[in-house]
C-alpha cells in the first residue's frame, strides 16, 4: 500500500523538478503541482461523494487532466475511466452504461456533448487550464481509505474490433509493475523527456512511456493531438530523449521536411508499437544515423512486455526483443504445449504488470486467463538466439486450402516496394479454398502500378500465398490509435470473383 501513491512521494523528494510540460504553450508544472492539483481534486470527487470503488470518467483531448483524474483515483481509491472522444456518441453511451460512472468529466471542446450526458449522469465541465481553482473552495480534508494493491486503478476500453468494447480493469498492481518493469528493462532515467501524442485514453499513450517516465523523475511533454511536422519540432524543441509513435505515426513523421533536415542530438531512441512496423520505416531512422526498435503490447498487459537494444534491432530486423524484467513468456502449440524455435505459435504473457479482469464480463475474462497466463490471441516465433517476433493476429491467420498463410509477412513485401504507401492482408470466405488471400493498397502513383506487384509477389511467394484480388483505395481506414483497421475493410467494401 505504502508505493501505490508514489507522486506523492516522487513530489516530496523532488518537488521542483519539471514534471509535465504543455507542448503547445508550454506551460509546465512541477512534481509538488501536480501533487497538489490531484489533492485539491481528489478533496472535491470526496466531496461530491465519491468512495472507493466507483467510477470517475474523463472524456477529453491529451490535457493535463488525465493525470489529475489518475492520481486523484489513486488517493482516495477511485477507478479511472478515460474515455475514447473520437467514439460516436451512441459509442460512448454503450460505454458509460457498461461503467456507471459517478461522475463524468468532460473536456470543454466537447462540451455540447456534456449536455447529453447531463440527463443520465452527473457532469463536471472542464473549462480551462485553471478549472481546478474552483475546487479549491473545498476545505474539507482528503480522507485516504485503506487501498490494496489488486484493487481498481483504471479501466481502459479497448477497440472492440472483434466485438463490444471490453473494459479492461487494471489494478494498482498492475500499473506500477509496468513501469517499473520498463524502467528497469528499458534504462529509463530522470534526465528522460518524451512527448506523448499517442491518445491518452488508450494505454500507449498513458502507461507505456508517460507513467514510467514521471516515475524515474523524468518530463513528459503532452500534445493535444498528433500532427507530423509539429511532432518533429516539438521532438527538437523539447529536446525529448525517447518517443513512442505507433507504424502509421511513424510513417508520416518521416515524411516531413523538417524531420529530413533536422537534428536530433538528444534522442536515445525513437519506438515503434501498436502494430508491427514496416521493414522500410527502419531505414528511414538508419539513414539519418537515428537509433529505432519495435515494441510489442496491449491494453490487458501492461502494455510494455519486450525489451531490444538498438543494435540488435538492427541485427535482428522486425523482432520486439526478449521479455523484460519480472515478466514472462511462452509460444504455444493449439494444445499448449511449448513451440520449439522457429515455430510459430500463440504468445502467453505472464506477470504481475497483467490486468485484472473485464469488467462485467467473467466469460472473456476466463478465456483470457488460463493457469493464470494471459492468451494475447497474437501469433509469435522466438529465433535460435531468443528474440521474439510477432506474425501477427491469431484471428487475422488466413487458412487456404489446408495451408497457413500469415499476412504480415506479405504486407512487409508490398511495404518494401517503392510505390506502396500502405498494405493489409485479408482472408475472404472462399467456397473452394475456404478463404482466398486478398490485398488492400494505396499507393503513391496509381498509374500502371497493379501488374509488377502482382508478379513480384508470383516471384517470393508460394502461389497459395499470392493474393487473388488487389483493391486500390486513396487511405485504407485506421483505427482511433492508428492502426489499419483490417474489420472495417471486409465490412465496407464488397468483394468480386
């Protein structure tokens, strides 16, 4: 109990060093303000009746808020709730029935939805950077109930790409284990500065770098929203020393003419996760003499799980390393029994950074945990000397004819040729094959483009691998964090023999 509420510890021994910046204005706030925002604010959920236990929900753009409601939860035993804005707002109502919040606060961008939210639940508009003065009228003493380690820290969403959103419920526990594991794993220090532009209701762009790094001491530069030749400037500006970007971020950034001319002397490395990375996004940071690595995790775990040095990123191309401290893994068979090297498999996590439970949902939570590993449902190979590399979704492995097909390694050859902007791999319901491997691409010059692909791919591939049908689209759909999202594809557009 005496570690859960570590800001304010991290406030008492270095109370003025520079924990939260503001990229836009950058306005910043040190260790003790940010401890004492989350006082005032927890004093005031108390106030509004707020226990232990019950729901807080933010529903907001990257703003300092988010760890205001965080710590604020972690002081007086709440569950934080942040919410998905880029959701419809019949979304996010199937979300907020599912958590019965006690009170939802909402950022003023979005405050004509807040009106609605108003007739069913109790609404606390955010206006300005300074809404916590108003709090400050509550004189009544932060009351600090008995927490427990297990117990409800915050429960993320997550994409629902398979089905409803499932909030994932994780402890205490579990998010201190994650960023002590990165810290340890990953030799963060206090001298570390990232910018965070992954969305703040999703745990990349919460738990895997923003937490650890205020932990060690270090700075985290928040911006409302990812824009590529801003994060570039604002990656020099702030002289950040770590980032994550998820592939598609990535891909964008180094785009950017500021990027192709800028230096970055301070930065230790530059991560990739969310999706696996196209082979070609290394060469871009490799050109420029940039230190690049991929990372590998999901809301359930932590979400940080691997580590790789920078050197062995480039001798081992695409791989998301080895576990990190106090975690471990298995590749398994369908009977779960251990795959020997080379193998593909089904990746097992296990560890004390793993979530607790789906909320309301004991049924997935029991098929999500067996013999106390989590089943990420993701597809993995370990090499002789030990890295891990991930082939991709258990449910996204394509089945034709009897053969196994896994679309990442189709999509990392389309990625690699010049006129390929983006590439995903699908399997349609085939009546002969059982499914037909089909490819969705945009591409940079629509001209003449869909014959050398399709003979490149006669060329490397096996003929049951080669797509039977190329789409060109001007952007294939992503997901609210970036990802393509390969569901909304076979759902939105049909398919011809």
């Amino acid at each position: 109990m005496y570690a859960l509420d570590w800001l304010n510890d991290r406030a008492r021994l270095f109370p003025d060093d520079e924990a939260i910046v503001e990229a836009k204005t950058g306005q910043s706030w040190t260790f003790r303000q940010i401890n004492k925002r989350a006082e005032h604010l927890a004093a005031f959920l108390q106030a509004q009746h707020i226990t232990k236990g019950d729901r807080v929900a933010l529903l907001s753009p990257n703003h300092i808020s988010y760890f205001d409601f965080l710590f604020a939860c972690t002081k007086i035993g709440a569950v934080f709730v942040p919410m998905n804005w880029r959701l419809s707002e019949q979304e996010l109502q199937y979300i907020l029935r599912d958590a019965s919040p006690k009170v939802v606060a909402v950022h003023e961008q979005f405050s004509e939805m807040s009106v609605h939210m108003a007739k069913e639940y109790s609404v606390l508009l955010l206006s300005g950077n300074d809404y916590l003065s108003k709090m400050t009228e509550y004189p009544q003493e932060l009351r600090v109930p008995t927490r427990e380690e297990h117990e409800p820290l915050a429960m993320i969403y997550t994409g629902g790409t398979t089905g409803k959103p499932k909030g994932a419920v994780l402890s205490h526990r579990s998010i201190l284990w994650n960023a002590i594991n990165t810290i340890i794993s990953w030799n963060i220090v206090k001298e570390d500065r990232t910018l965070t532009c992954l969305p703040m209701f999703h745990t990349g762009g919460l738990n895997a770098l923003s937490l650890p790094v205020l932990l060690m001491g270090g700075t985290v530069i928040i911006s409302e929203k990812f824009d590529p030749d801003q994060a570039a400037r604002d990656l020099q500006r702030y002289r950040c020393t770590i980032v994550l970007f998820v592939p598609t971020m990535h891909h964008l950034l180094v785009q950017t003419p500021f990027f192709q001319q800028a230096e970055y002397p301070d930065m230790k490395v530059f991560l990739s996760g969310g999706a696996p990375c196209p082979l070609a996004i290394y060469k871009h940071y490799v050109q420029k003499g940039l230190k690049f690595k991929e990372g590998y995790g999901l809301t359930e775990a932590g979400p940080n799980n691997f580590y790789i040095s920078p050197e062995d990123a480039q001798t081992h191309i695409g791989s998301v390393g080895k576990p990190m401290m106090f975690n471990q893994v298995r590749i398994v068979d369908p009977n779960n029994g251990d795959q020997p090297p080379g193998e593909v498999g089904e990746l097992l996590l296990y560890g004390d950074h793993t979530f607790e439970y789906y909320w309301n949902n004991p049924e997935e939570t029991r098929l999500s945990f067996q013999n106390e590993w989590l089943h990420t449902g993701d597809l993995a190979r370990q090499d002789e000397d030990g890295f891990i590399y991930i082939v991709g979704r258990k449910k996204e492995m394509i089945i034709s004819g009897g053969e196994n097909i896994y679309p990442l390694e189709i999509e990392h050859w389309l990625l690699s040729q010049p006129n390929v902007n983006e590439a995903a791999i699908v399997g349609i319901p085939d009546d002969k094959w059982g499914e037909r491997v089909v490819a969705y691409i945009s591409l940079k010059d629509s001209t003449n483009c869909i014959e050398p692909l399709k003979e490149g791919c006669r060329e490397n591939f096996a003929g049951y691998k080669v797509p039977k049908q190329f789409h060109v689209l001007d952007e294939l759909p992503k997901t609210d964090v970036g990802k393509i999202d390969k569901q909304s594809l076979v759902k939105q557009f049909s398919i011809t023999d």
